[in-house]
C-alpha cells in the first residue's frame, strides 16, 4: 500500500523508540540526539553552508538527496488527544511527511538551535508544539504559519480542479482525529490524465508535490519532492512500498500515473 497522510498516521500512532523526544514547553532546546541523528543533522547543516549561489530549488534537491535509502518508518511522531505532544527528531527513519519537515527545516537552519526552531515552525501552526497545532494536512502547509509554500497548481494547467473540502469529516459523520475541528478548504488538484508534458515542464525541482485524494475528510494521501534528472523526472519521497520501504526516486510519471492527482506547492 501506498504512504498514508499524516492525519492517518496519528490515528495509528506508535512510540518511536529511542527518538530525541524534547518536552512541548522546550523552545528551539539544546538535547542529546543519538549519534545518528546528530551527524545527519550536521552533515545537513554543512550542506546548506557549502550551497553557495544554489536556489532554493537545488538546496531543497541537495538536501532530500541526503535521505536516499533511509528507512521508511511509520508512526514516526508522538501525541494524540489524549496523549501529550512530544517533538521528535529522529533521522534513522522517515516517514513522509517528517522527511519533508526535516528537508524544509535543514533548508533555512544556519546551525543546531536553528534547526530545531525551523522544525518546530514546520511542523506546527504558530510554532506551538501542541497535537492541536500540529500541521496534519499537507494543505497546512500553503495555508497556516508558518508558511513554507505558495500553492502553484492552478497556475500549472486549465485543468486544474478545485474542490471543497471538508478536512477531517470522514463520509460517515464521524472525524479523523476527535477533538480537532473540521477544516473547509479548498483543495486545487490536475487530474492524473492532465498532467502531461506541459505541466512537467512547468514544474521545477524541489516543488513539493501530494497525492490528491478524493476521499472525504482528507487532501492527500501522500508526499514527496519533484526533482528533474538527467533521465527524466522523478519523485523523491519515503516509500512504504514494500519493494521500496525507503527513501527512494521514483519514476515521476509513473507515480503520477497511479493517483487521482496531484498538487503542487513551490517553497519559499
């Protein structure tokens, strides 16, 4: 099966082991990380420094490129209604929306301290580390703050769909997540059959990209990078495909090919 969106990740959420978990009252805090996570971090950081004249685009690609062949691991975060918020920061596995928090995060973050504040604000609205101000749908992140990128999927094709939304509401009445509120939103997606070589060719690498779902209740149903390569378009992203279940490049159309749709958001 194909990664789940965030909202059902939570549903089904699990302790992550012996990830860094830093207290919700912690801002931008200084903590032990296991030495993986450490250097992961670091080797990240020194990437960003070392990126010269890069755009954002390129930063974003270098960066993601770092994760190729981690694990994807489901679950990865901590908190729910009844159970306190923790952050965590766990590099050994990803799943695929902490992979895209740790990417944005790396791309603004100068050092340690900065790191951990930019993922705060990636990860949560308003940067409060709190289930509630969790950032659970991947339209969040066009649309709450911190806002890390400006929805292009309009812009792309004529085909663009726009649809309401009633974000957390499943079809039978009951909610996702109980306790959180429902969101209306209007979600803007090109169908699968529309996205051709015009709309590959308006797409720049390092463009996040979802997998619409025209399921109720919820946006998308997946996430990951568009980076263009030598051989074609791909589509970085934690795949939990079993052939995959890592951090891979997968033929971009190819992907396309097996969703309703897609939508497109361009980093700042």
């Amino acid at each position: 099966m194909r990664t789940i969106t965030r909202v059902l990740l939570v549903i089904m959420a699990l302790a992550c082991g012996s990830a860094l978990v830093v207290p919700a009252a912690s801002a931008a805090p200084t903590a032990d990380l296991d030495p993986s996570t450490s250097a992961k971090i670091d080797e990240l950081l020194a990437l960003r420094a070392a990126s010269g004249g890069k755009s954002r685009g390129d930063l974003i690609e270098a960066l993601s490129s770092r994760f190729l062949g981690t694990p994807y691991v489901a679950n990865m975060l901590i908190g729910s209604a009844s159970q306190p918020e923790k952050l965590v920061i766990d590099t050994r596995g990803v799943d695929c929306f902490t992979y895209l928090d740790y990417v944005e995060a790396a791309s603004r973050s100068g050092n340690r301290d900065e790191f951990v504040q930019n993922l705060i604000d990636t990860r949560y609205t308003g940067g409060t580390v709190d289930f509630r101000a969790r950032k659970h749908f991947f339209s969040d992140w066009a649309n709450t703050a911190r806002v890390a990128a400006t929805d292009v999927t309009g812009s792309l094709s004529p085909a663009a769909v726009t649809v309401p939304k009633q974000l957390n509401a499943k079809g039978d009445g009951g909610s996702y997540l109980p306790g959180l509120p429902v969101v209306d939103r209007a979600i803007t997606y090109i169908p699968s059959s529309a996205v051709g070589d015009n709309v590959i060719g308006g797409l720049r690498t390092g463009d996040y990209i979802g997998a619409y779902t025209d399921q109720p209740g919820l946006d998308v149903t997946h996430v990951g990078i568009f980076v263009m390569t030598p051989t074609g378009p791909v589509f970085r992203n934690a795949s939990s495909l079993s052939a995959n279940n890592q951090v891979v490049d997968s033929p971009f159309t190819d992907y396309v090919n097996t969703t309703p749709g897609i939508v497109v958001y361009r980093p700042r």
